[in-house]
C-alpha cells in the first residue's frame, strides 16, 4: 500500500506547479479504507492509456509507474481509480478492504 501511495504522491507533486496543492484525504468506514489523492495540476494527459504501461511525458520517467500500481492494488484486493480528472488537477482513490474496528469512521487531510 505504501508504494502505491508514494508513487500517486511524487507523480501529483510533479504534476502540480509551485504555489499550488497536494493532498491525501483519508477515510474510514467498518468496511473500507479509502485514500484520495488530489493535485492542482493540468488534469491527467486524455490521449495517456490509463494504468498501462506507456511513453511517460516526464523526464526521466519510465511510463510503468500506473501500471505497477494498479497491479499491486489488485494483488492486495484493493481498488485503484482516477476519479476525478479536470483542467484543475486530478484525484486518484485507493480503496482497501478495512478490518472490522470498534473506533468510529473517521476523516483525516494531510497536506504534501
């Protein structure tokens, strides 16, 4: 999970120009936990094939990143989607199946 985290985490930093916003929005519920990525960059490229592998338009990018992350999301019974993609950033979720906890549903938003 940590892997996928930072990799959506350095993508959105570089996607986002200075003076604008990173965040990871986090949510809680007794049947899942829920991670929102969220940038204030461009929006996600629409000619880009989503979570698979591609020619990356970064420097220095491998094009896999998506790709690995979506099939580690899988492996781990987790959801990985872009929900949100418009000219004033993007918003990936990762959805993971939450153990049964007695704490209530909770929401947390850390700034990067």
């Amino acid at each position: 999970m940590a892997l996928i985290l930072i990799n959506l985490a350095e993508n959105a930093i570089q996607a986002t120009p200075k003076g604008k916003s990173v965040s990871l929005g986090i949510n809680r519920s007794e049947r899942q936990l829920v991670f929102e990525m969220r940038d204030e960059g461009s929006g996600f490229p629409a000619d880009t094939p989503l979570f698979m592998p591609c020619r990356s338009t970064k420097d220095g990018g491998s094009g896999i990143g998506l790709a690995l992350c979506k099939q580690l999301a899988n492996h781990l019974g987790a959801e990985l989607q872009l929900a949100t993609s418009t000219a004033d950033g993007c918003v990936f979720t990762l959805s993971l199946p939450a153990a049964v906890s007695e704490s209530k549903p909770r929401a947390e938003t850390a700034r990067l």
